[in-house]
C-alpha cells in the first residue's frame, strides 16, 4: 500500500503542474484525472498478482517523473501516464 501511496503522489506532482496549463491542450483535466485512477488500479492490480514487480514499477515510474518533471503542457503529463501504464501492463 505504502508502494502504491508514494507513486500516485509522485504523478500527483505531474498533474497539478499540467493542471496549470492552458485550457487549449489537447489532453484535459479530465482524461488527466482519469488516467491517473487508471494508473492506481493498474499498479494495484500487477501488485496483487505479482509483488515482486514492485521495485520495476518504482524505478519506472521515477523514470518517468524525472522525465516529465516540470511540464506544464497537458499533453506530455498524458504521455506520461500512458508510458507508465503500457509498461506496468507488460
């Protein structure tokens, strides 16, 4: 659980800062939001079935904040996401 807690607030970061963007992103806040519940039960779910992936799915996933730090542009925060997710679903 603490696992799950600490990636979810290290895209939380991601996200307000896209959140500050402009409105004419393709990406919204919207698919934003739900791409980061998406993330959670996926993380949830490889978890559940295979804890071991654990440590992938952190090294992944600071990958990817690192990556992705500082954006302000909606459309890489969803990019982010949607990288994060295609590899913890692999």
């Amino acid at each position: 659980m603490k696992f799950k807690t600490l990636v979810a607030a290290s895209f939380s970061a991601l996200l307000i800062s896209a959140a500050a963007s402009s409105a004419a992103s393709a990406c919204t806040q919207e698919e934003l939001t739900k791409k980061a519940t998406d993330l959670t039960a996926a993380i949830q779910e490889v978890l559940t079935k295979d804890p071991s992936r654990a440590q992938e799915i952190m090294t992944k996933s600071q990958e990817m904040q690192t990556k992705y730090q500082g954006t302000t542009d909606m459309n890489e925060a969803c990019k982010a996401y949607d990288e994060l997710l295609e590899t913890i679903k692999k």
